[in-house]
C-alpha cells in the first residue's frame, strides 16, 4: 500500500469519525444533556445516508486528492465550497425524504460543528504532510525534459512526502538545467557516495538505465539500505495519474495493456451503458424539443449536428450532437477549438457548458459506436496528423469513445496537437487502469464539472 493510499485512507477514515462524533456533540448540545439510546437511534440511520452523500461531495471536490492537500487559499475555498454543498444536500435530503424526523435545528448545529470541527482537522493534517519530517530524500536517475518536469512537479507538491534532491546524469543525456535545489550526479560512484551520505529512500529510475551497467551496480549495492525503487513510467503513473509517452516503448504496451482480462468488465460496462442511455433518454425527452426551438431561434441553420468521429478499432460512425456553433464555421477546413471560440453561439456556449449538447450522443451510446467513458471521440482529419506526430497515438482506440472520460476531467479541454499529446498520457492511464471504480471516480468528477460550468 504507497503512502498516498494510506494518507487518503486517513482522511476518509478521520471525516467519517468526525462527523459521527458531529451528531453526537450535536444532540447533547441541542437537548442539554448526554445523548441517550432513543436519542441516537432515532437519528443515526437517516444522517447516515446523508452522511454517504457528503463523502461523495467531498470526493467530487477532490478533497481526497493528496495534491491540494496545503492550508493555502485554493483549498480551503474548495473545503468551504464542499460545506456549503453539502449544507444544500442536507436541507433538501430532510425536505424530501420521508424519515420521521424533521431536524431543522439539529441540520444547522451539525453543520456547523461538523464544519467547525472538519475545518480544524484537515489544517491540521494538511500542516503535517508537508512538513519536512516527513518527506523522504528521493533520486532520479536519467537526466531528460520528463524527468526534470517530474522532479519540478513533485518538488511542488511537499505533500507527496517527496523531495528530489539529486538527478542522475548519464553519458548519452544531452539536457542540461540550472536549479539550485537539485544536485547533478554525473558518475556510478558518486552515486553510490551520494545515497549513503543523503539516506535517500527513493529512487525512479529512467528505462534507458539498462544501457549503463555501472549505476545499475551502485543501486544494486544499495539494496540494503531498504530503497523504494520505481521505474519512471510507473511512478509517473501512480502520482500524476497519466503514462508519460516519452518514457515507453513497445515493450511497455506488451507488458501492460492485456484485454483479454477486461472481458467481463467490458460486458458488464455494455449493459450499464444501455440501462443508463435508455434511463437518461427517457428522463430528457420532455425538454428535448425545447432545447432545439432555443437553437433554431438563437441561429440559423439545423437544431442538431451530426459530424464524422473515429471510434473503436478506427472504426467511423456518425456523432450526433445539438448544433453549438454557427453554421459553415468550418468553411476554411477543420479547425481545432478555441478558448472563447467566437464560432459558438450564446445558446451553444451553455449547451456546451452543462454538457445538454451531448445528450443526443445517447444514440450512439445505445448503438454501440461510443460509451459513457472513453477517450474523446476524434475528427478523422485530427487524427491522421496526430498519428504522424505522437507516438502510439493508435492505442487510444483500442476501446470505444467516450461521453467522458479520465482525460477530461483531469485535463482542460485540448485546443491543440499539443494538448492531444497531453490527453492522450491520460488516456493510456484510463485504458491500463479502467474498471468500474476508476468508472465512478469519472462520473463523479464529471458531475463536479458540469456544476461548476467548466464544460466545453
């Protein structure tokens, strides 16, 4: 189990205890005396169901992303967001739900001990991750553009529990960089001086390590020193939550991407997809010609739009979306879309910011061409030059498109080839590491997304 995984089990397990113990303080305070049987009883089940819904609240506004984890003001407005979330939750769960208890005045104490107590505890676990005892001196080994942006990046975030203080350079590592905060290691032996004098505990090792017997011998010496040891590759994986392109080859493909293990989940994912698409068509009908009249009155030109997109195995099929933009906006050729895009009408830009205008996707979810989570369905044109540019950009299509997916929630919305290279190490994550949990976790995030009005 890595620390990052231990250090979110605590915070889970920590906002569960506080908010029971939360009721509790809330009730003796509410009736001036200790909390008896009946008392409890009668209120644990219902704020226990409420209490499932706040956590989700919570991992929608990435409270249990280790990364933001610093008493700053980016977080504590996103801890603040999430109470007044989940303040809203609780006044409409009691005013719906049927439970036998209308605790107007017992919602408004819990919040506001929970929040108070809530508050208290996260600056204190936030205060303790990124203190220097608990950060471990880390190596790495290969000197590249990846590996300095990763050293950079993790640097940045003292909460991972990790500080690169030295890079290996090897004889065939032409990149060089001035930083004061980390050290060039340019030999086998004084990198074996190195980790002894430093008590370095990590080390990521670059692939290319292979070709350079003699570090490979001073980090085998090493062993007793009880070193965590990651290749490059992965540890990218496991705390930037993307594959960085540049660091695999062939082999890692070979190695890691088995579909023949995703059988069962792939058949079950089918069946979700059609229940939900059915559900979700059902549910949106009512407003659909509603939508199209606010289209057509907004602009001229047709209600939906239906454009050419590459799905799985390359296969083409037909998306059909509400029409967001003006018509002819492509009169020049296929473009790619832009920040603020004058091409998209008023009535587009919140078609596309409450994700309305992929409602009639449904269809194709339902045909089988797309899925609820997938990479993003691309423009044939896009792709026959990505293909050109970006290396194993085909793997992206091992699996069906998708309404949203890992890329989309953990990358803003891609305006250039540059940006495709970007989404598409999320993309090999998602198709490595998909499952139903890594489904959710998207779905969740996505919801998080349409609220706050961050769609494209």
């Amino acid at each position: 189990m890595d620390t990052n995984k231990i250090k979110r089990f605590i915070l889970l397990a920590g906002d569960i205890i506080i908010l029971y113990f939360s009721l509790w303080l809330t009730l003796a305070v509410r009736y001036m005396k200790l909390v008896d049987q009946e008392s409890w009883s009668k209120h644990w089940l219902p704020f226990t169901v409420l209490f499932v819904v706040w956590l989700a609240v919570f991992f929608i506004n990435k409270m249990y992303d280790i990364s933001i984890a610093q008493n700053n003001v980016k977080f504590f407005s996103i801890a603040l967001s999430s109470l007044a979330w989940c303040a809203v939750v609780g006044i409409v769960f009691f005013y719906i739900a049927t439970t036998g208890i209308s605790p107007k005045t017992i919602l408004a104490l819990d919040i506001i001990i929970f929040g108070i107590i809530f508050i208290w505890w996260r600056r204190v676990f936030n205060q303790m991750v990124v203190n220097k005892k608990f950060r471990e001196n880390a190596v790495i080994v290969g000197l590249t553009k990846e590996t300095l942006n990763l050293a950079k990046k993790i640097n940045s975030k003292p909460q991972w529990g990790l500080r690169v203080i030295a890079i290996v350079k090897s004889d065939q590592d032409d990149f060089d960089f001035q930083d004061d905060s980390m050290k060039i290691i340019n030999s086998s032996q004084e990198l074996g001086s190195f980790l002894k004098a430093e008590q370095i505990k990590t080390i990521i090792i670059d692939p290319r390590i292979k070709d350079y017997p003699d570090l490979i011998n001073e980090i085998y010496k090493g062993l007793n020193m009880k070193l965590n040891i990651f290749d490059l590759p992965g540890f990218a994986e496991k705390f930037t939550g993307k594959i960085l392109i540049n660091t695999i080859g062939q082999m890692w493909f070979l190695e890691n991407i088995k579909e023949s293990s995703k059988q069962f989940y792939e058949i079950l994912k089918r069946l979700v997809d059609i229940l939900f698409a059915l559900i979700l068509l059902l549910v949106s009908a009512p407003f659909l010609p509603f939508i199209y009249i606010a289209i057509k009155i907004n602009s001229s030109g047709p209600g939906f739009f239906m454009q050419v997109r590459v799905g799985k195995n390359g296969k083409q099929f037909m998306a059909i979306k509400f029409r967001t933009m003006y018509v002819n906006s492509e009169q020049n050729g296929p473009q790619w879309a832009k920040p603020e895009d004058p091409r998209v009408t008023r009535v587009g830009k919140f078609l596309r910011q409450s994700r309305i205008d992929e409602i009639p996707q449904l269809i194709n979810v339902l045909k089988g061409e797309m899925s609820f989570i997938g990479p993003r369905p691309e423009r044939p044109e896009f792709i026959e030059r990505l293909r050109e540019i970006i290396p194993f950009y085909d793997v992206r299509l091992l699996i069906k498109p998708g309404l949203t997916g890992w890329a989309q929630v953990n990358f803003p919305y891609g305006y250039s080839e540059k940006d495709a290279l970007e989404k598409l190490q999320y993309d090999l994550y998602y198709i490595k590491n998909r499952s139903f949990i890594v489904d959710v976790s998207i779905l969740l995030k996505t919801i998080k997304t349409v609220l706050s009005g961050e769609g494209h």
